[in-house]
C-alpha cells in the first residue's frame, strides 16, 4: 500500500515562512516525481511545485521566488520551503507522487495539510 503521510501545515503571518513535509513508503519514492499542490475553497486543485527523480523542478508562477521544493531520497521524504506567505497561499497542500510507465499514469495523494496565512 502506498502511502503519504503530510505534516507542517499551521497558521502563519503575512511574510512568514513554513516547511511542509510529506514522507513515502519507501518503495516508490525515488523513482518517481514528487509534487504539492494546493486547493482553496471553491477553486480546483493547482500544482505548486514538483522535483522529478533527477531534481529537475517545476514552479507555478504564483510561487517562483519563494517556495523551494527539496527531495531527501534517504528520508523518503520531500520538503516545499516557503517563505514570504501571503494570504492568497491560504489552501490545503497535497502532496502527490507521480510515475508514467508507458501509457499508464501512476498518481497517489497525501490526505492534505491545512496552510493559512492570516494576520
């Protein structure tokens, strides 16, 4: 069973920072891309960033600048730093690992973690 356990979420001030953290069962993570994404009420579900197995990155432009995303393969584990929160980075944060195998997508999600940014 595969699984990802979430952890870091709170409620932060406008400029302050937190470090999400979301670890893997250990037969899946490194070889396949790790990502978080995040939900508001109301609005879909949006990629904040991901770091394939080679640490390649991705950022949403919402983001760049002020999140990094990091992989720790010994840990199992992969991290979203993010600094100067504002309010609009209020959502609940998934984590996600993905793995495309010739034509078959393999996708699982963590429960989610609750960030809010409010003074």
């Amino acid at each position: 069973q595969v699984q990802l356990v979430e952890s870091g979420g709170g409620l932060v001030q406008p400029g302050g920072s937190l470090r999400l953290s979301c670890a893997a069962s250990r037969r899946i993570f490194s070889t396949y891309t790790m990502g978080w994404y995040r939900q508001a009420p109301g609005k879909q579900r949006d990629l904040v960033a991901d770091i394939a197995s080679g640490y390649t990155t991705t950022y949403a432009d919402s983001v760049k600048g002020r999140f990094t995303i990091s992989r720790d393969n010994a840990k199992n584990t992969v991290y979203l730093q993010m600094n100067s929160l504002k309010p609009e980075d209020t959502a609940v944060y998934y984590c996600n690992a993905f793995k495309r195998i010739g034509i078959i997508d393999y996708k699982h999600w963590g429960q989610g973690t609750q960030v809010t940014v409010s003074s």
